[in-house]
C-alpha cells in the first residue's frame, strides 16, 4: 500500500478514537459510525461484491418509475459536465448503483473505482462516502477525496444530492464523481449546485407524474435550496399530495394523506362556505373539513342532513362531464 494510503487510514483511526471531533466534523462523525456501527477498516483493500447482470436488471426494473423521470435530467446533466471528466450516477436507496454515465474514455476509470450499475456504495459497504453518506444523513453532502473512510476511495470527490419520491420519501442518491486532480473546492462547490439542482428536477417531474390527474399548486420556495413547495389538488380544490418541502412546510407529516384538506386552510385564504364558488367544491370541502361528518359538515354550510345529501347527489352527476 503506499505510504499516503497508510498516513491516511492512520488518521481517520486517530479521529475515529476522538469523540470531540465527531462533534466538531460531519466527515469525522462519519468516520466514527464506519468504524464503530459499521466495523470497516480503513486501510481494507477489497470491495464489496458487485450484484450481477440479471440482479442489477431487476432492481432497475423495481425502480422503473424512478429511472424514467431521471433519465432526461441525468442526461442533461452529463451533457453539462462530461467534458469534464466526471461521472453521472443514481444509487437506490441501498447504495447499489442503477445507472452510470460517463465518456468512454473514462469508463475504465470508473469502473476500477467501482462506479459502476450494480455496486454497493452505502456508508456500511464503502464507509464514509458520497452515495451512502448522502442517504445515511439525507442531505446533500460533498465528500472530497481524502475525507473518504476507506484509502481505496481517497483518488475520487463525489458531490451528491438525495431525492424524495411523491410522498416525500428518501428514495435514491445522485452522484456526481470526479478524480480530476485539479478539481478543487471552487469547482466543487460548481458542480454541487449543479447537483443539487437536479435532484429537485427529478423530484418535482416524479411529483408531477404521479400527479398528472390532478392541478400542481406552487405554494412559493421555488429557488430556495430545499426546494419549491408542491401540492398536488384535484377539482374540489383538496389537496391530495404534497412533496417533502411542501410537508414540512405545512405541518402534514410524511404519512400518505389519507385525508384531504382543502387548499384554502393550508394556504390562508379562507374558509369558503358560500355555493357560489361551485356546489360540489363546497360540499366536498366542508365533508374534508369535518372529518367525513356529514351531519358537521352540513352544520358547516349552515343545511340540514337531508338537504346536504340531495345537493350532494345532485352535484356529483353535474361534474361527471
């Protein structure tokens, strides 16, 4: 092993055996769970086992969905940054790469990195590491060459970013790898808002995808680094799906919403209780507002059981059309 290889598993050792610097460093608190949670060495040569063809082909097949939004954003990105002697990859949940991008005459760099569709990058395989970093702590993260756990990894930086699918689970990683020597923290620092930028297209076209029935609601955040804010509403102006940002930002939780509330109590505009705004939103607003209650939500609009049930069936057949 060379002799920076060996200073270097020397002094991930050194700080994994400090509890002050776990508290002072992200990377060092990393290093510490590689080698106390996980029990990796650092100075380990060998690497975890790719999955095979046909394994590989599966797991990509149980991420169709995912795969299809990503492709036209993977494939703007490595228009953007090829040239520049990086790599393109998406990574599962569990670390394992689905899908790789790089020029041809990188390929081979790669794929002696084990950058590649099929293998393990979580932080219990490789350690401290762009991919399992980036899921382990679900945020975006730069890990950069000699801030990696394991001195096999020590040649590469990786720039990551997570992605969250409709319901605002943490679903996959995409990574941007390079081993440009000259590639320093400025040109990091570029490529990591490049990345991050991404990762939001990805979410927001799996958002509007699985909510193609349905009218996409921007409730402000567009720009900002966690992301714009989305709720998917359908016609009775409920709100039927949300994205994480949007989650967090409105106090809905990360359970599937079960129950729909109107667009106007989450947003501050009001409580519309008139039939003048269209008969069937109303009703269909008050029951969201109740709790399914009819005899509350009839006590809402100021009506009768009765009266709520025939406006109700008399309204459902007009929106039919």
């Amino acid at each position: 092993m060379a002799k920076t290889s060996v200073r270097h598993s020397d002094h991930v050792l050194n700080e994994v055996q400090s509890s002050q610097a776990a508290a002072l460093s992200a990377v060092a608190a990393s290093w510490r769970r590689s080698a106390l949670h996980h029990g990796l060495d650092p100075a380990q040569t060998a690497r975890t086992e790719r999955l095979g063809g046909s394994e590989t082909r599966r797991l990509c097949e149980a991420n169709g969905e995912l795969l299809a939004v990503a492709a036209p954003v993977l494939g703007s990105l490595f228009s953007t940054l090829a040239r520049t002697g990086c790599g393109i990859f998406l990574a599962d949940l569990n670390g394992v790469v689905l899908e790789g991008r790089s020029m041809a005459g990188d390929a081979s760099l790669f794929d002696s990195l084990n950058l590649v569709p099929g293998a393990h990058w979580s932080e219990a395989a490789e350690g401290t590491n762009g991919i399992g970093t980036c899921l382990i702590e679900a945020r975006q993260v730069a890990i950069l060459r000699h801030e990696h756990f394991a001195s096999r990894n020590i040649g590469v930086s990786c720039l990551d970013s997570p992605i969250h699918d409709h319901e605002g689970r943490l679903v996959a990683a995409l990574d941007v790898s390079t081993c440009r020597p000259d590639h320093g923290e400025a040109m990091a620092g570029v490529i990591a808002a490049l990345v991050h930028s991404a990762a939001h297209q990805i979410e927001r076209d799996y958002f509007c995808r699985r909510y193609a029935h349905a009218r996409i609601f921007y409730a402000g955040g567009e720009g900002s680094p966690a992301g714009p804010s989305l709720l998917a509403v359908d016609q009775d102006d409920l709100v039927i799906g949300a994205t994480l940002v949007a989650r967090q930002r409105f106090r809905l939780g990360l359970q599937p919403l079960a129950s729909p509330r109107p667009l106007g109590d989450l947003i501050g505009v009001g409580d519309r209780t008139s039939f003048r705004d269209g008969e069937r939103a109303v009703l269909h607003q008050a029951l969201a507002r109740s709790g399914g209650n009819v005899t509350a939500a009839a006590r809402r609009l100021g009506i009768g059981r009765a009266t709520f049930y025939r406006r109700m069936e008399r309204a459902e057949p007009a929106c039919a059309h």
